[in-house]
C-alpha cells in the first residue's frame, strides 16, 4: 500500500504540475513547473521500468555475485566446504528436520531412535498433512548392534535393556501414528535395520533430487541434541553418497532375518 500511494502521489504531483504550468503565463514559472511534472513523472515510469525489465535481472547477478563471494570465503575458512557441499551447523535435530517439509518432497530418515519423539510427532504429522514422503530406519531392539551402541552410552545412565524398551517404545509410537496418518495426504514407512548404525542422517529431497542433507554423530553420551553439519548438494559433495549409503541400508532392512515390522509399518 506504501508504494501504491507513493506512485499515485509522484504521478498526481506531476500531473498537477503540467496544468498548473498550462494556467500560468509567465515563461519562466511555466518552465519550471512542466520540468518538476515532468521530472516526477518520469521517474514513475523509470522507475516502472527498471523494476519490471531491469531490476530482477540486476538482482541475480548481485546475489550471483554475492554467492560467488562467500563461497570462496567460506572456502577460505573451511577448505573443501564449498566442494564438498559443507554448509554449517545445525541444531535441534532431529525435531526440526520436519518443519517446511511438504509436498512433492521427501525425508529419509536414519538413526538409532530419537528420545524426543514426542516432541516431533506433532511437525511430523504436519508435515505428512502438507503431502511430504517419510522413509524412516530405526535400529532393530533386539539387534546386537543396539547392545553395543547402548554400551557406549551407560556413562550417560542408559543400560542395555533400557535401551532397547526405549527404542520399542519409538517403535511402538511410530506404528500407531503410521495406523493414525493413513489417510493423511503423505506417506511414513519405516523399517529396522540390525547391521552398523554408520552416523544419524535426515537427507532432504524434492521431486525426487537431493536437496540438502544433516548428519551428526555417535559420541560416547547420546548425540540427538549435539551439534550436528548441515549439509547441500554439490556435484561433487557428500550428499550422493548419503543417499547411496540410506537407499542400500533400505534395501537390506526389508530382507532382515529378524521379526518383521507390522504391515502398518512396512508401508502407507
């Protein structure tokens, strides 16, 4: 509205201008009058013009340029990064890997299980609402992969057994949303995997091409609340080999030997 009614008053001042100029006879007020008119209404119409055949042109290539520029800085500070797609730190994960996620995109989900699932359910299903595909690998609880990762963490205060009711517990969570969201406009399928955990990796698609990607990593306390990288694609990054890394973990999961996941699981 702003600019609206600064344009109508540009135009109305110079218009006022131009009859104003008609009504007076003195040469020298005239010429002065149809210049203000007429210096007011060019600049609409420049200034018109440069916005509608000029200003979006200019405005890629300042922020061409711009992108250009800090990524050799960045380059500079994190030799690789710009290469291998390195794009900074993240936090609050994996909760916030649903926000803005919707349709036509896709989330494949890896780690052990997440503490704070009920934190997400509620973006998760948000997210399924807005028509987005979840693919989610959890770690089997029986596994002996499960023993050794709850191993490493009992100085946190987790125990083997502990962890594997907490990882049935996600489990059992994730079924009964997968039984609940249905209908929904998405899609949620997870299955278990019983081999090497690798790293926690949420990868980001859309309409089927990576996107952007963050992984973190298994440290001796649990690691869903630590730091983790934020990850986008390069044609020579790490994001192609994190999907290739999730696509032949997803194959594997379907084939396990362990109990299968309910058929409300396998699929939506």
């Amino acid at each position: 509205m702003l600019r609206i009614t600064t344009t109508l008053v540009f135009v109305l001042l110079g218009l006022g201008a131009y009859l104003l100029a008609a009504a007076v006879s003195g040469g020298t007020a005239r010429i002065v009058l149809q210049s203000v008119g007429g210096f007011l209404l060019g600049t609409v119409v420049v200034g018109y013009a440069y916005q509608y055949f000029l200003g979006e042109e200019t405005e890629n290539r300042t922020v061409a340029k711009l992108d250009e520029v800090l990524g050799r800085r960045v380059d500079e500070i994190y030799p690789g990064a710009q290469r291998y797609g390195f794009s900074g730190f993240a936090k609050e994960i994996p909760r916030s890997v649903f926000d803005r996620l919707g349709a036509g995109e896709e989330l494949l989900w890896l780690d052990t299980y997440s503490p704070d699932l009920r934190l997400f359910v509620r973006p998760m299903r948000e997210a399924l609402g807005r028509g987005a595909r979840l693919r989610m690998l959890v770690i089997d609880p029986e596994a002996a992969t499960t023993a050794l990762r709850a191993e490493e963490i009992t100085e946190a205060g987790y125990e083997v057994e502990s962890f594997r009711e907490d990882t049935r517990d996600f489990l059992a969570v994730l079924a009964k949303e997968a039984a609940e969201l249905a209908e929904m406009p998405g899609s949620l399928q997870i299955r278990r995997y019983a081999d090497l955990p690798c790293i926690p990796m949420y990868l980001r698609l859309r309409d089927g091409q990576l996107v952007s990607g963050i992984t973190g990593y298994f440290l001796s306390e649990p690691s869903f609340d630590t730091v983790h990288i934020r990850w986008s694609n390069t044609p020579t990054g790490m994001l192609a080999g994190f999907q290739r890394y999730f696509e032949r973990k997803w194959r594997q999961a379907e084939s396990l030997s362990v109990a299968a996941l309910p058929d409300s699981l396998d699929g939506a």
